[in-house]
C-alpha cells in the first residue's frame, strides 16, 4: 500500500525540525572547542545554508526522475543514519583540534574546524531534499501547485521552529549534546522506516539494521571512558564543558591537581591537596590577592571585607582570598554547575564563606544589589574571553558594584611581544574607571603569558600600590606584591584606531586571532 498525504506531511515536518536541531546541536558539539564566536555560528549557519541549497536542487531533479515514496523515505533513513554518526565521527577531529591549540597551528584549527563542518554535509543535504521530493509527490493539480508548495514549506518550518528550541530548552540540557544526536536520528529514521513499510514493506527488513547500529554504538561509545589522559582522575561531560580532573607532578615531586576543560584547553584552577594550608599556585591567579592595594594609601590587610569573582572555576582564587583574609564573604559565580560540584568534590571548594552561584556572571552583576571590595573577573574560554565581559557597558555594571573603595581586576592573556588584548580592556576600562593599572605575571620565559588589568574607583596613583604593598605584614601576600612591582598605570590616548568594546562593537575574537597570527609568524 502506498502512504497517504498525512503521513507524507508529518515526515515532512519531522525533517525539517531534524535539520534545525542538528544545526543547533552543531553549535554545541563545536562550542567547548572553538568557542561560540561569530566566526564559528557564522561557518556553522553558511555551510548548513549551502548544503541545503544543493539538497534542494538535487532533489528536485530526483524526484522528477524517480517520483516514489519508497525512495524518499529511504533518502530521509539514510539521512537520519549519517545524522547520528557525527558525534562518534567527530570526536577524533575534535580531539585533533585541541593540538592547534596547544600549538598555535592555524592549519590544524582551521582543517579540524572544516573537517567537522564537512560532516554534517551529506545528511544535512540528504535532508535538503525533502521538501521539493514531497512536492513533486503531493502535487495533483498544477492550479494548485502554489497552495501545495507553499504548505509543505510552512510544515517544513514548523518543524524547523521546533527543532531551534528543542535542543536549548529540552534535549541539551537533560541528554548532553552527543544523545541530542541520537534522539534527531532515531525520531526520524522511526518515521522512515514507517513510511517505508507502507510504501514498499518488503525493504524495511534491510533498513532496520540502522537503528540496532546507532544504538549498539552509543552503547559502546558511551560506557567507556571519553578519553584516557594521564594523570587523569576524574571527567565528564556537562552541558557546557568537557572536564577533567588530572594529577599532575611538578619538578619537585608534588602532585598538583588540575581543572583542565575541553581537551587541554587550558588549566582553570589548581590545588594542592597535600598542603591545603598553602594557597598559592605560582600562576595568575596568586595575583588577584594584591589587587585591593591599588586603592587610596593605608589601606590594609584588614580592610578587605568581600569579594566577588565571576569565573570561580574550581576555587583556586577563592580558597587564597579565605586562607589570607580569613572568612570574608565571597561570591564565585560559575555558570557550570558541573564545575562548581567538581571544586566541591576535588578542589576542597567547601569554604564556609563561599556562596557558589551556577550563573553568568553578568546576569549575577545585573540582579544582585550586593556591593564588593574586589571584583576579580577571570572567565575564560582559552584563548577567548566571552565578548558581553568585556565591554565598557560590563564595566559600568561592575562599576556600580564596587564600594567605594573598590577594586576590579580581569585576566587578559598576551603574548611576550603582543598586549594587545590587554591594551583593548586597558581602555575599555579606562572610559569607565578613573585609574587603570597593568601588573604583568611573570611568564617565566615562556613566550605566553598573562596580564591583570585593574581598574579603581576612586581617583589613585601608582604610588599608592608601592606604599601600601610594603605596609604588608602576611608573608605570602609580601611575596607576591614583591613579584608585582613591575606593576604600571594605564595612560589611554585617544587615537583614532583605540579600541574600546561595546556591547554593540566588542571584536574580541578579531583581536584574539590576530594575537595568534602574529604570534605564529614569531611576532
């Protein structure tokens, strides 16, 4: 027996919200390793948009060569199969991309990034052939031909609609990227083999290996580890991130424990779990504790009264902040809450006095009516920072935040030739903040480095660090202010190419590649 036009319809619109959420999904699926920025939705959007165009213009000529409903429906089995394929054939180019990272190797990342994109080309294409195979199949009065088209689009972007909120409000969430996959595919590849049986039951039979091997391998995929990495001790996967816990020995003999995220991307917090007492890390994050003395002079170790840090990760800044100044009240605001347990459990991030917010920080700054002391803002997707923390309107929302003695502070990397991510936030601050300083973190002859980038509320000078750091009395914290002395005011010029982000104009990603081209080509 043939389907009927009913049946017709709902595959049609079954498709058309596969192809939304897989481009959707394919955001998430690139996201902990190329980050989310306009660059990426950008490939994303205009690679999906043209195998839709070929899609449609095969499918056409398809369906006038060969006008059955046997055929679409294997045409849209076949593309819900290779729709679950891409997570398993896209993990070991992902993995390959994360040595472009760690290298700069612009080769590596862009072949990688192209490599996946490449993926999703035939079952996206496949799908594109749905809507004019179904019309030619629908079609039985030419004076009709319009009202015919133009309803089985509307279906077509019904289900598009569909597909765009799924994923993000339902599937992400509760399933994780990888199953989202699953769920498209197998949704559709059930209606397939459906319309199949009654097009043409004899050939089901052979279709029904698909789903048993979508599924065996999911089964398989997933019931071992995601990667085997030495010194590992812990990972999973969240809906934001890829993370690990790892071991790792220095040069003296101790083990330290790392945050890593996405593949090596990357250590966002490290601890020391033999010697909890000692806070300090030997990386930037011990230089945010010296941030508070930029203020006005006699400002001491006692007038640190809290803190908020946006970007917490696992706890390093946090557990400094308590070991050296005691139970002040702090907010760490992480909008993983996979990473917040994960400090929890293997980080000691169990500080009394830490309130953890699994939230943006942005979000937190603009439904808080808390004021803090020192605001340390070090959310970073390496080598990117998330474009809305770092505009002068950020700022402003921050700056409204801060006591009147307060003090903010963000993590900018750099290379040891190119600041020009720190010069961008150095004036972007600067149109908000009275003063802006710079301490470089000693890079240890690495040709990578990092930079804090201050800002006070109040009318300071220089000088008032120097003085105030040599009044310092706690001898970790007299350590690091010796290892902050290179520390420089900010001077913003007014040029006509000074830089400062927006929320309407914040190129961050622009000014992130360029720092990396250049750095490949040894400047």
């Amino acid at each position: 027996m043939s389907p009927k036009k009913g049946y017709l319809f709902v595959t049609i619109f079954i498709s058309g919200m596969t192809t939304l959420g897989v481009e959707l999904s394919a955001s998430r699926l690139l996201d902990p390793f190329f980050g989310n920025s306009l660059v990426i939705w950008a490939s994303i959007i205009g690679l999906i948009l043209l195998y839709l165009t070929v899609g449609y213009f095969i499918g056409g000529r398809w369906a006038d060569k060969d006008p059955r409903a046997s055929t679409l429906f294997q045409i849209t089995a076949w593309g819900a199969f290779l729709v679950g394929l891409i997570p398993p054939a896209a993990t070991p180019v992902l993995r390959w991309s994360t040595q472009g990272f760690v290298t700069y190797d612009a080769a590596i990342l862009a072949g990688s990034l192209m490599g996946v994109l490449v993926l999703f080309s035939l079952p996206v294409t496949l799908l594109g052939t749905v809507s004019p195979f179904a019309i030619r199949l629908t079609l039985d009065d030419v004076a009709h031909s319009g009202h015919t088209a133009g309803s089985i689009y509307a279906l077509g972007t019904l289900g598009s609609l569909l597909g765009a909120f799924l994923p993000a409000l339902v599937l992400i969430p509760n399933l994780g990227t990888r199953l989202t996959f699953l769920a498209f595919a197998l949704v559709l590849l059930v209606v397939s083999l459906g319309g199949l049986f009654l097009a043409r039951y004899r050939w089901t039979l052979a279709y029904l290996v698909m789903p048993a091997i979508l599924l065996g391998m999911y089964g398989f995929w997933l019931s071992g580890p995601i990667k085997s990495t030495p010194g590992l001790v812990y990972e999973t996967e969240s809906r934001y991130n890829y993370i690990q816990v790892l071991d790792q020995v220095d040069n003296t003999g101790q083990v330290w424990r790392a945050l890593q995220l996405n593949e090596g991307q990357g250590i966002h917090s490290t601890y020391n779990p033999n010697y909890p007492d000692y806070p300090l890390v030997d990386g930037v994050w011990d230089y945010f504790l010296v941030v508070p003395y930029f203020n006005n002079p006699l400002f001491g170790e006692g007038d640190v009264g809290n803190l908020l840090i946006i970007g917490s990760a696992a706890g390093t800044i946090s557990k400094a902040y308590s070991h050296i100044y005691g139970p002040i009240p702090i907010d760490g605001v992480e909008i993983d809450p996979a990473i917040v347990a994960v400090g929890q459990q293997w980080f000691d991030m169990t500080e009394p006095n830490l309130a953890s917010h699994a939230q943006d920080g942005r979000y937190f700054l603009t439904h808080t009516g808390q004021t803090y002391n020192v605001i340390a803002v070090d959310a970073y997707r390496p080598p990117y920072i998330p474009f809305h923390l770092t505009t002068r309107e950020f700022f402003q929302e921050i700056y409204r935040h801060l006591d009147e003695e307060g003090v903010v502070a963000i993590n900018a990397g750099r290379s040891a030739t190119d600041f020009s991510l720190v010069e961008a936030l150095g004036n972007t601050m600067k149109s908000v903040f009275p003063n802006v300083y710079v301490i470089d973190v000693p890079d240890y002859g690495s040709s990578l480095g990092n930079s804090l980038v201050i800002g006070t509320k109040q009318p300071t000078a220089i000088d008032n660090f120097v003085w105030n750091v040599s009044q310092l009395q706690h001898p970790l914290l007299r350590l690091v202010a010796t290892r902050s002395l290179n520390a420089r005011i900010w001077e913003f010029h007014p040029v006509d190419n000074a830089l400062v982000f927006t929320d309407d104009k914040a190129p961050v990603e622009q000014v992130i590649h360029h720092l990396i081209i250049r750095y490949m080509l040894g400047g």
